[in-house]
C-alpha cells in the first residue's frame, strides 16, 4: 500500500483560498471511484488560519507503486492537473510513503 501526500499552498486572500481547496475537492475526491488502484482520496484545508502554512493537503493511498504510477498519468488526473490545480495552487510539494 502507497500513501500520496499533495500539500498545496493557493493563490489569493482567505475566502479565495477556501474556494480553491472546494474546487480542489470537487475536482479530486472523484478519482478516487473512476481510476482503478486508488483505495481512498482525501482533499483538505488547513484549519487553523496561519497564512504560512500550506492551505490544502490531499492523501490517498494506492494498491502498488504501479497504481500511483497510473494514477499519475491517468486521462482524469491529468485533466485536473491542467485546470484546477494550475488555477488555484501557487505551490505544492509532494511524498509518497510505502504503508
């Protein structure tokens, strides 16, 4: 089993950032019922206000290293990829860690 972690830290003031971490959950949080290997997906913000901290973290776990690998270039990930994320993240940093 492989955890995927995806912190993220989104553009604009307060309200901007909690609409970006729901567009973040609407977009991803699916994936998790139409790419095969993904066991859970988990989109969350950041709750306690501090402006330096990272505003969003996704976790999922992965059946193998090759269903992260599929999941990373799945058509519905890279999709999301290229709209939400590029729209609302500034940065993210990412670590995969074997369960």
């Amino acid at each position: 089993m492989i955890r995927h972690i995806v912190l993220f830290r989104l553009h604009g003031d307060a309200t901007e950032r909690a609409d970006g971490v729901e567009r973040l959950r609407a977009a991803l949080e699916p994936l998790a019922d139409t790419v095969p290997g993904v066991r859970s997906l988990r989109v969350d913000g950041d709750g306690s206000g501090v402006d330096w901290h990272w505003h969003a973290s996704l976790v999922s776990e992965h059946e193998s290293w090759e269903a992260l690998a599929a999941y990373q270039v799945h058509p519905a990930h890279v999709a999301v990829l290229g709209t939400v994320i590029a729209e609302v993240a500034a940065e993210k940093a990412v670590v995969d860690l074997t369960l």
